[in-house]
C-alpha cells in the first residue's frame, strides 16, 4: 500500500491526535468501498482531514455528533458528499 498524504493527515500530529496515521491507513484499505466513511464525533483533529480527503476522493461521509453544541462549528463541513 502506497500513503499518499495528500490531505495532511500525517503533517504536524500532535500526541493527542496519534490516531490520524491509523486513520489514513484505513481510508486507503477502503478506498474502493462504495460505502460512505462515518465519524463518530466530530473534532479539530479529524473533521477538517475527513471531508477533505472526502471530497478530494469522491467518497460520502457521515459525521454522527450527539452533542449538538459541538457540531454546530462543524456544520461549515456539510456538502452534497458530507452529512
């Protein structure tokens, strides 16, 4: 598998957010699912790089948030490929 980190992913990952290179090495294993990606909880640290390695590659995605006053920053994301 080739890591492509087109989206910056990888670039400047602080501690709290080590989970980004497991993140983009899931992402490429499932790049050629016809299944939207989801986010379970939405943060800084993952919303931004998700809708736009989404976009960029054409892929659906789903941010599930139940705090609503978290989401509403977040709702600048939403687009025809973002819910």
């Amino acid at each position: 598998m080739n890591l492509d980190d087109k989206y910056g992913f990888l670039a400047d990952v602080p501690n709290v957010h080590n989970y980004r290179y497991l993140l983009l090495l899931a992402l490429e294993a499932t790049c050629d699912s016809a299944h939207p990606v989801i986010e379970f909880g939405v943060d800084d640290g993952s919303t931004p790089f998700l809708h736009a390695y989404c976009e960029g590659e054409g892929r659906g995605l789903v941010s599930v948030e139940e705090d609503f006053g978290k989401l509403l920053p977040f709702r600048r994301f939403q687009s025809d490929r973002h819910d």
